[in-house]
C-alpha cells in the first residue's frame, strides 16, 4: 500500500513547515487528487491517520479535493470534461483527447495552522 509513504511523506512536509512557523500547531492539511495520481482516496484518509500518530501533526485532518478529469480536444479547441478514466475522449464530440490538463494532481494545497 503505497498510500502509506504517501501519508508519511505528507506529514514530514507538513511538520517541517509547521517548524518554519516557529511550531504552529496543524489542524488540518488540504490536499488536491485527481482520478489518475494512482492514490485510492479511503486508504490515504486511513494512512494518513496512521501517519500522523506520535507526530507534530496528531489530531489533523487530511481534506482531500477530488478533481476532475479533463483535458484539451483537438475537434473542439478547447478544454472538455473525458467520458471516464478508461475512455479518455470528449464529452462533448467523442473525439480521442490524448492532452490531459487536469487529473492527474496529487498536491499540498494549504495547511490550517493554530498558533
């Protein structure tokens, strides 16, 4: 289960910034996920709670902001939702759009500190 190196790496990034703050308490740890990072979202939750055990940041919370998966159509000439992870092809036209612009994230957004 790779969510739990994940988890770990989240809140080492997490504590050492917190310290930065001159040790601000973390509540909370804001989180964007798109359907192709490869992380299943339950295990990260489950994981990151494991993590954050015995650590500066026991107690926070993960929220985590699924985004959407889109990417740009060459029929079209812009930006369009896919039709799913399996079939990436316009919403819209049906056309086959290989250029994904959004979906793939699996980034630190914000941190809610407590000081």
């Amino acid at each position: 289960m790779h969510e739990l190196s994940i988890a770990l790496s989240i809140v080492e990034t997490a504590a050492e910034q917190a310290e930065r703050l001159g040790g601000a308490q973390v509540l909370a740890v804001h989180l964007k996920l798109g359907p192709l990072a490869g992380v299943v979202k339950e295990a990260l939750l489950g994981s990151y709670e494991l993590a954050t055990e015995n650590s500066p940041l026991a107690g926070s919370k993960l929220v985590i902001v699924e985004t959407a998966l889109r990417a740009y159509c060459p029929q079209c000439m812009q930006e369009r939702a896919v039709v799913s992870v399996t079939e990436i092809c316009c919403l819209e036209c049906g056309t086959p759009t290989p250029q994904i612009t959004s979906g793939r994230e699996l980034e630190v957004t914000a941190m809610e500190i407590s000081q």
